[in-house]
C-alpha cells in the first residue's frame, strides 16, 4: 500500500538536508535518514560503527532484531561528490518508512564514515533512491528500498515537496493532487548511468528574456544547492551587486544585502521559478555580512545537479514505470 513521510531540514537557519523518520528490524529500530535522488545505497550507522566515529547518531543493531539476516560476503564502500564516503557490510531486514513496508531490504551497516558524516549528527544513514544499477554492495548489488516496494504501490511512484526552512514530504505510490497548481510536466529519464537525468529546455535571470538551452542534469535530492553550467551562473550572478566567484569560500557569494534576482529553469514547454530567497542560501558564518549563493557553477563536477534548492521550489514526481519519467509542478 501506499505511504507519506516527512522530509525535515535538519537545520533551522538553512536546508542543508532533509531528513525522514524510518524503521527497521523487530522490534522496529527508528534512525532518521537522508533521501538521496543521487545515490542508491541504503547505509545506516550501525553497531559495527566505530564508537570514535559516532557522535549523537541513532544506530541501527541488527544483532537486536529477530528478522535481520547477515547477508553474508557482501561488502560495500561509497564515494560521494563532496568526497564524504562509508563502508561496511550487509543485512536484510524489514524496513518501513510512512507505512510502506519491505520485509527483506538490503540495509548496509556502516564500519568506516568519514569525518563529515560524523560530524552531522542529524543525518543516521541515507537512502538511496537513485537507480539500482548504482548500488555498490560487492558481488551482487542490492535493490533500492524504491525498486524493492514498486510492485505494492498502487502506481510505481514516488514524489518529492521539499520545503524552504520547513518541514516538506515524500508520498509514495500516489501522487497527490493538493501539492501542486496545474499541470505536471512530465520528461524523459537517461537512466544511464543511473541517475534521475533529465533535459531543462533554458532559463531565465529574474523577469529577463527566457534562453532556450539543452541543459542535461540530475534531480537530486541529496544536493543541498545546484550546480548548472558556467555560462547560466555567470549570467545570474552578473545581475548580483558585489558577487564573486572565490576561490577562497569555493563559489558564489555576495554582499548580504544586495537584492537577488530569481532564476527560472524550463521543464518542457513550462517552467519553474526559484524564489530569490532560495538562493541566498546563508550567511558564511553566523552574522558575516557574507553570503554564498544557492546556485554554483557545475565545472568541477562533470555533472549538472539540480538539488534542493530546485527542487523545493517544484513538486517533483519521480516515476519509476517502464520507461522512467520525471514530472514537475508549480506549489
Ligand atoms: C554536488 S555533489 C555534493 C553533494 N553534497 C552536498 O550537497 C552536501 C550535502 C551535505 C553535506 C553535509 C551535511 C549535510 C548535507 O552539501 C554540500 O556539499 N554543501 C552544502 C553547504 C554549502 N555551504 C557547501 C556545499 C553530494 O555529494 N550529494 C550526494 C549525497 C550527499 C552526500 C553527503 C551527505 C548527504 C548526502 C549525492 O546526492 C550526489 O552524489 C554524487 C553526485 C555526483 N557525482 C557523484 C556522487
């Protein structure tokens, strides 16, 4: 059957992530985890963690849980973008978030994080909902806990209202007609390699004359900002009193005070706006009259990422039917 779960800021001042109350095992375990649209493995820091390594996350013990079965052999190890990485092993073990179950998911136990997942202690794992083929449990890769529920949701969806500085949700099997005005434009997925990729048809800076362009990129949700092509940042923060490019904070910022134009991003025949206030993403520490940007060049990532800050300005529907197709809506 189908389901509904929150998608909490893990931090009030700005979206850095979001994350979803899940359970696992029996009695049920309950861990807070980050949805990620980029990546496809489900990782929880686990008992194996290094206790050095843990700091105020819950842990999932799956030596705790009658149902969890060592999924014996199996390894896993993940790179992420911003070079944060994890390691470790693997159980199945039930699984539910908002009422969705899966009795037999693959949930892979944390025996090595890196620093900076240490140091989120709102984040207790990640679960992937990027394309199977990228999971990279060794010898087999596992489903995703979305590949693995597909076939109980009454439609193989699952849909995405982030929310600026609030509490948003993921519905899943159902799309849900109150979360969005008009229509849902729905493109084309690239399922190679196994990202939501999708084709922008342009842009526009503020109330400026729309660009018809061919933007190739991934809808993810586990990006806090998005990244797009040189020459679309460069034409926005063009428009931004005082804004550089600096090597030393590593992107776009700008005079706090200076008034940002919004950025809108063609989906099709129709468009999404981001509000200028998305954009400012935060100041670079408490009370600097210094901020960094919502929106950064994508030349050092290979790879064009429209995450959170894109997508909560849409309600995003990822549909995982043959062939996959994304739809976006104006909120
Ligand atoms: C543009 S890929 C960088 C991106 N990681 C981010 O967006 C992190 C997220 C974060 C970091 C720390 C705490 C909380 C959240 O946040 C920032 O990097 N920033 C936010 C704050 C800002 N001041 C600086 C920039 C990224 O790897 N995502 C992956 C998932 C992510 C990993 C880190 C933990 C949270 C989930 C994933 O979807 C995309 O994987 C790839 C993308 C492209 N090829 C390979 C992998």
């Amino acid at each position: 059957e189908n389901g509904s779960a929150a998608a909490i800021p893990i931090d009030p001042r700005f979206d850095i992530a979001y994350v979803t109350p899940v359970t696992i095992g029996t009695p049920p375990q309950t861990l807070y985890l980050d949805f990620d649209t980029g990546s496809s493995d489900l990782w929880v820091f686990s008992s194996h963690t290094p206790e050095s390594q843990v700091r105020g996350q819950r842990i999932y013990s799956p030596e705790k849980s009658s149902t969890a079965k060592l999924l014996a052999g199996h390894t896993w190890s993940i790179l992420y973008g911003d070079g944060s990485g994890s390691l470790g092993n693997v159980y199945t073990d039930n699984f539910t978030v908002g009422g969705v179950t899966v009795t037999s998911q693959a949930v892979q136990t944390a025996q090595q994080v890196s620093y900076s997942f240490t140091s989120q202690s709102e984040i207790h794992g990640l679960v992937g909902l990027g394309f199977s083929t990228l999971n990279t449990v060794f010898p087999n890769g596992q489903l995703t806990f979305f590949d693995n529920a597909k076939s109980t949701l009454d439609s193989p969806v699952f849909t995405a209202d982030l929310k600026w500085k609030k509490e948003g949700t993921y519905d899943f099997g159902f799309i849900d007609e109150t979360k969005y005005t008009g229509e849902i434009t729905y493109l084309p997925v690239q399922t190679d390699p196994g990202y939501w990729t999708f084709t922008s048809s342009g842009y526009a800076v503020g109330d400026g004359a729309f660009h018809p362009a061919s933007i190739v990129g991934i809808a993810d949700t586990g990006t806090s900002l998005t990244y797009l092509p040189a020459e679309v940042v460069t034409s926005y923060w063009g428009q931004v009193d005082g804004a550089v490019d600096s090597d030393y904070y590593g992107g776009y910022v700008f005079p706090c005070s200076s008034k940002l134009p919004s950025f809108t991003f063609g989906v099709g025949p129709a468009n999404i706006t981001i509000p200028a206030s998305y954009i400012n993403y935060a100041q670079i520490t408490e009370g600097s009259p210094v901020c960094f940007g919502g929106l950064q060049s994508s030349s050092w990532l290979g790879v064009n990422i429209w995450g959170d800050v894109a997508l909560k300005a849409a309600f995003v529907v990822f549909n995982g039917a043959n062939p996959p197709t994304i739809g976006w809506a104006k909120k």
